[in-house]
C-alpha cells in the first residue's frame, strides 16, 4: 500500500500546481490511525484532484468509502459517496454520478450531517440540469440554498445561486440570471473564494455568448484562463477554450476557432471527459464545412465518432453520425450515407425509450426514498419515545431531590429573575428611544425630498404655465409689432430675427428646465418609460452609447419610490457623462418577487474610494435610499468600469 502511495505521489506531483499540499497529505496517510481523520484525508485529496486527475481522484474515493463499509460509518459513507459522484459528474456519466448523489444523500441524512445533505442536493440539480430536467434541478438547488442559508455557509450559497443562474440563463430569463450570477460572485468576493470567483466570471462569460455580447464574452474567458492553468484545471480550461472558439467562430475568425477548439479537446481529454471533447471536435468540424474543407472534416467526425461509443455519450454521438450521413451523401457515397443514417436513427429512437425508462426509474428512486425516509422518521419517533420514557422514570427516582433543590433555589431565582426583567426593561426603554430617534431622522429626511419634490412640482407648474405663457405671449405680440417694420425699414430684419431667435430659445429653456424639474413621463406614465425618455434625452448628443432593458414593471410602484428612483438614476447617469469617460453605458430595471433592482453599469475609468464614498452625489444618493428602504453597492476598477446596484424592499 505505501509502494502505491509513494507512486501515486510521483504522478499528483507532476498533474498538479500545488505539490507541497497532496505531498503533505499523502505523507501523513499511513500515520493516521483514526478512521474519521483517514477518510477525510482521503476525501480531500479526491477532491483536489477531481478537475486534474479524475482517475486517481476516484482512487482515492473510492478508499475512503471503504473505510466506511467496512465500520458501517454512516457520516463517512455519506461524504464519499458524494465525493465520487463528482468525479463521475466531471466525466460526464451522469446516471452513475446520480446513483452516488442519492447514495450521499440517504447516508448523509441518516447521519444528520447538513452541510453533506445540502451539497447532494445541489450536485443532484445539476445533474437533472445536464439532463434538462429544469424543474428537478430548480427543486434541489433551492432545497440546497434553504440549507446553506439556515447553515450561514456563504460559500453554498454562492456556489447555489451561480447553479440557479445558469437554469436561467438556458430558459432565456438573461436578466434574472445575471442577478444570481453577480448574486453569487459579490459573496464568493466578499468570502475571498477565488476558485468560486473565477468560475463566476466563467459562467458570466456564457451568459454573454448568449445574449450575442461576444467582446464581453471573449474578454472574461480571457481573464479566467490564467487561473485555471495555474491551478492545473483541466475541467474549466475545456470550457473556458470551448467558449472562446465560439466567440470566433461567430465572428467568422476561422483559424482562432480552431486553435481554441483544439485546446478545448486536450484539456477534456486530460480529464477523461469524452462527451466534451467530441462536443468540440464537431464544432470544430462545422467550421471545414463552412471553409469547404469536406477532407477535414470526414477526419474531425471520425476521431470524433471513436470517442463516443458507449451509452452515456449517445446524445452526441447521434449529432456526429447525422453529420457524417449528411457529408458522405455530399461526397456521393450514397450506400455508406445511408448506412450511417440508419445506425442514427436506432440512436435515436433508443434514447426516446431511455429517456422514457429514466423517467420511471426516477418515479421508483422517488418511491424508495420516500420509502427509507418514513422508516428513518419511524425508527426516530421509536427513539423519542424510549428516551422520554427513561428520563420519566429517572423524574419518579429523584423527585424529592428535586424538590429541595427546588424550594432551596426558589428565593434566588426569584432575585436572579427580578434583576434581569430589571435590566431588560432598561435595555427595552433605551432600544424605543434610539429606534424613535433613528426614525424621527428618517421622517426628517423623508419630509425634506417631500417638500423639495413639492417644490420642484410648484416651480415647474409656474415655470410652463405662467413664464413660459408669458414668453409665448410676447413671441406673438412681437411677431405681430414687427411685421410691417422690416417691410418698410429692410436694414432692421436682422436684428429683429435675432431677438425674435433669442426669445423662441429663452421658451425652449424654459420648458425643458421645467420637464427636468418634474418629467411629465414619470407622473403620466411610470418609472420604466421616464427612465427610457431620460437616457434618450441626456445621451442623444454625448456620444456614449446607452442600452435600457425592463422586466416587469408593467405595475406601477409607489410614487414616493418611482421618484427616489427617477432621482437617483439621474445623478448616476450625469456622474457617467460628466466624469466617467465611458462608452458604452447598461441601465437594467427589473421587478422580482418582493424587490425591485435598479443596475447602472458602464465601461470607463471607475471611481475612487473616496469618490464613491465622500461626494456629494453618492450622499444624495445615500439619503435618498434610507427613506424608501433601499441599499446601494458600487462595484468598480479601472480595467472594467463600474457597478452601480440599487435594491428596494417593496412592502
């Protein structure tokens, strides 16, 4: 056994990037005794190895359930089965990583362990996500982020709401899958998880390609690689080269494409992940049939055809034969085409009834589940029962002891609890003050942007229907006056144009200080489309290119919040013109459950500490957010811009 490990040892050393820590645990293995510290070992190193070496992170798996079995260690079955399931997830054998996430879980459950029964649920989802089984995996991962909350795992939660994300980016919601994305990023920052960092940026660089932003997609898989090789990451590497060669072959850049695919195939390769790799190969050989290379691409479809043979790849596999039938019948060879087409159609139709025999197989899994889980529940009850029975009799035995240490202690209690109503009374008369003072502050404030957007209304009010009239007036009266003057006294018209100009523009001033002042859009039509007229008007003629997206908001919100908001986004969007030098800008406004989400995003320099923190815009926009129950986070860098997100509670 140590001749094995010491040989293992030589092969993780050269997979890995950091080979003082598997050196460390392997050294420590053969002197370990207990069974608990063994197979966390174990598990741990299964786990480090699982995106490098998925064939002897299964080893490793696989010892630690041993030890398991072998002690009939509920606790230890659980965490190992859900280890190995990952590394069949990580291959691609889904149904098999499926059966060891059950397993996790059931064991997992017997064993009370939380945090183990929390993270089967989400590796359970995202296998009904491979399969796309949306509704499944959407039970699970929120199943999981109930637990990892209630558990204040930050890292579950995170690691759940990117999951969520990536459902929802597949159903088309790209907004709501941006909100967890960036959801789960902002807490894996604030934890300082980078591997969980660099796999938001991942996920976010897809939902990019989705939503055809290919510069913004190509730049974050640009800026995940150099982690992942660093890591040794064979996994990620093969999607993050996968995605990039989809970025060019979308655009068309023939040679990029194929250099990224090729790296794409190694790195799946690398990890035993056959399903990918072929994945890639036929990408890579839709591109020699664009370019006409019918030579190439037979080759690229039959190496691609030898990885995929068994039954868990049978998905592509069906993809690259109808390729082939189609490429052997262009070239004329008719016989072979339909021969290749008929092995396809057999695939076919034997995944429909596969799928129809998942489909009762997890009915009977359910039905066993439930089943274990009712015997767990009953054996629990038998358990309850036996303890209250004993600690009853254990009542009856020393009921007079208790007695007299009851009556002895009585009067003592009685002074103990006096002093703590006391001193919670006190601490409840203080907690009514400081929370009346903060509210009367609050109220305070509330009243003051009342009164200043009184006033606005008032002056606006005065502003187009008294000084405007007025100036229309006197246009009219001075048009009339001047009619027959430049007839008779020619010389004069150009000074009467200009001043008839000079009054026409002094009208037009008039009447977008008063649309400023109070939008007739905001109180006529809601905040969705006074936004909309907003970004058309400011950034019409500043040469910055900015993108507005809704979702649901077709209600409208209370007018106290449509105007907090209106204000706010109007400081931003003038922060950005007048400072940011950016060019492109993002304005989101969403509606979700019992919140409503304000992002403004853009491209230019960022802001500093200071700035975003000490200016006299960012105060504004602090008060104003604390009397409609609203916070503000501000992401920002010089290399990508900055982040404004603003979130209301809505009552």
């Amino acid at each position: 056994m140590r001749y094995f490990l010491l040989h293992l040892l030589f092969t993780v050393i050269t997979l890995t990037t950091k080979p003082d820590e598997i050196d460390s645990l392997i050294n420590i293995l053969p002197l370990t005794t207990d069974k608990y510290d063994k197979a966390t070992i174990l598990n741990d190193l299964c786990l480090k190895l699982v995106y490098s070496d998925p064939d002897s992170s299964l080893v490793f798996g696989k010892m630690a359930l041993a030890i398991g079995k072998s002690s009939n260690d509920d606790l230890i079955k659980g965490k190992s089965f859900n280890r190995i399931g990952i590394v069949y997830d990580v291959k691609n054998i889904w149904d098999s990583a499926l059966i060891y996430y059950d397993s996790a879980l059931y064991f997992s459950i017997r064993a009370a362990d939380s945090v183990t029964i929390a993270s089967a649920y989400n590796n359970i989802g995202l296998v009904y996500w491979n399969k796309s089984l949306y509704d499944k995996a959407i039970d699970n991962f929120f199943n999981s982020l109930k637990l990892f909350e209630k558990l204040g795992k930050k890292k579950g939660v995170a690691n759940t709401y990117n999951n969520i994300g990536l459902i929802l980016m597949e159903q088309g919601r790209d907004s709501a899958a941006l909100f967890y994305q960036t959801s789960g990023l902002r807490i894996r920052e604030e934890i300082g998880d980078e591997n969980g960092i660099n796999d938001s940026r991942l996920n976010i660089a897809l939902l990019y390609w989705s939503t055809k932003q290919y510069d913004s997609s190509a730049l974050n898989y640009r800026r995940v690689i150099p982690f992942y090789l660093q890591t040794n990451n064979h996994y990620a590497l093969g999607t993050a080269y996968h995605g990039l060669a989809q970025v060019f072959e979308v655009k068309r850049e023939w040679d990029s494409a194929l250099f990224y695919f090729d790296k794409a195939v190694v790195n799946h390769l690398e990890v035993g992940n056959n399903y990918k790799a072929a994945s890639s190969l036929l990408n890579k050989s839709f591109i020699y049939n664009e370019m006409g290379d019918r030579n190439n691409e037979l080759k690229i479809l039959l190496r691609a055809g030898e990885l995929v043979k068994d039954k868990s790849t049978e998905r592509v596999r069906s993809k690259i034969l109808f390729q082939l039938a189609l490429l052997y019948h262009d070239l004329g060879h008719y016989k072979k085409s339909s021969e290749i087409f008929l092995e396809f159609k057999t695939i076919r139709d034997s995944m429909y009834d596969v799928d129809r025999d998942e489909k009762i197989e997890q009915i009977k899994v359910q039905y066993e589940t439930e089943k274990k889980e009712k015997a767990l529940l009953e054996q629990k009850a038998e358990n309850e029962r036996l303890e209250k029975e004993k600690a009853l009799a254990e009542v009856r035995v020393n009921n007079r002891n208790i007695w007299i240490i009851t009556i002895s202690g009585a009067g003592l209690i009685v002074i103990l609890l006096m002093l703590y109503l006391s001193q919670r009374t006190k601490r409840k008369v203080q907690a009514e003050k400081d929370a009346a003072i903060i509210q009367e502050r609050e109220n305070g404030m509330k009243a003051i942007f009342d009164a200043q957007e009184e006033e606005r209304k008032r002056i606006a009010k005065d502003l187009h229907d008294g000084l405007g009239q007025q100036i229309s007036a006197i246009k009219l009266f001075f048009q009339g006056l001047t009619r027959g003057i430049t007839d008779l006294n020619p010389e004069l018209k150009t000074g009467i144009n200009k001043i008839n100009n000079m009054i026409t523009d002094a009208g037009t001033d008039v009447r977008t200080i008063s649309h400023q002042m109070m939008p007739r859009a905001l109180t006529e039509l809601g905040l969705a489309e006074a936004l909309e007229d907003m970004i058309d008007k400011s950034f019409s003629n500043s040469g910055i290119l900015c993108k507005f997206e809704q979702y649901k908001m077709e209600e409208r919100l209370p007018q106290h919040i449509e105007i907090g908001l209106y204000r706010i986004a109007q400081e931003l969007l003038n922060n950005i013109i007048k400072h940011s030098g950016a060019v492109k800008v993002e304005v989101q406004l969403m509606r979700i459950e019992s919140h409503c989400i304000l992002i403004v995003q853009d491209d230019g320099r960022g802001i500093s500490s200071n700035q975003n923190s000490e200016g006299i815009g960012m105060m504004n926009i602090s008060n104003r957010l604390r009397t409609i129950n609203g916070e503000l986070n501000v992401e920002s860098g010089s290399d990508h811009g900055t982040t404004a997100t603003i979130r209301i509670v809505l009552e």
